[in-house]
C-alpha cells in the first residue's frame, strides 16, 4: 500500500503544467498544491484515499460547507417567523 502520511509539495503553477504527472503521483502520494509555493490551497489524494476517509468519516463524499454564523442566525429568524 502506498505511503499516504507524507506530501509533496508543489506550486500551482507547476501543478497546472504538469498536471498529468501529479494526478499519477497521487496514486502513491498525497500531492499539497500551494500557491506562491507557501499557502496550502488544496490536497490531491488517489480516489481510493478519499473513498476510505469518506468512510471511516462516516461523511457524504460531497458534505456541505459548515454555515457561517451569519447564515445560521438568518435561518434562526425565518424559522421564527414561520411559526408567526
């Protein structure tokens, strides 16, 4: 089994040019793409990695974003006014 505690690194900008290359290498590796090189943006697992999280997370692969407070506070109030 591939080795998934450790990542590569690599820039937007070559994770673009290259992207065949890194979508082959997350098989093996989870790639971290990072922009400028130093500020994570995202993490590039093989299929088979996010299918196993998914499942020892018990989460929905595709899970809504948690709400703001803003949201949650708005939803709390047109539920208050539903029931007027």
């Amino acid at each position: 089994m591939p080795d998934m505690t450790s990542t590569a690194l690599v820039t937007t900008a070559r994770f673009r040019a290259q992207l065949s290359e890194y979508l082959e290498r997350a098989n093996r590796q989870p790639i971290t793409i990072a922009s400028r090189g130093a500020r994570a943006r995202g993490v590039l697992v093989s299929r088979e990695f996010f299918e196993r999280a998914c499942i020892a997370l018990g989460d929905e692969p595709y899970a809504s974003p948690p709400q703001s407070r803003l949201d949650e506070i708005m939803e709390d109030a047109m539920r208050l006014l539903g029931d007027l």
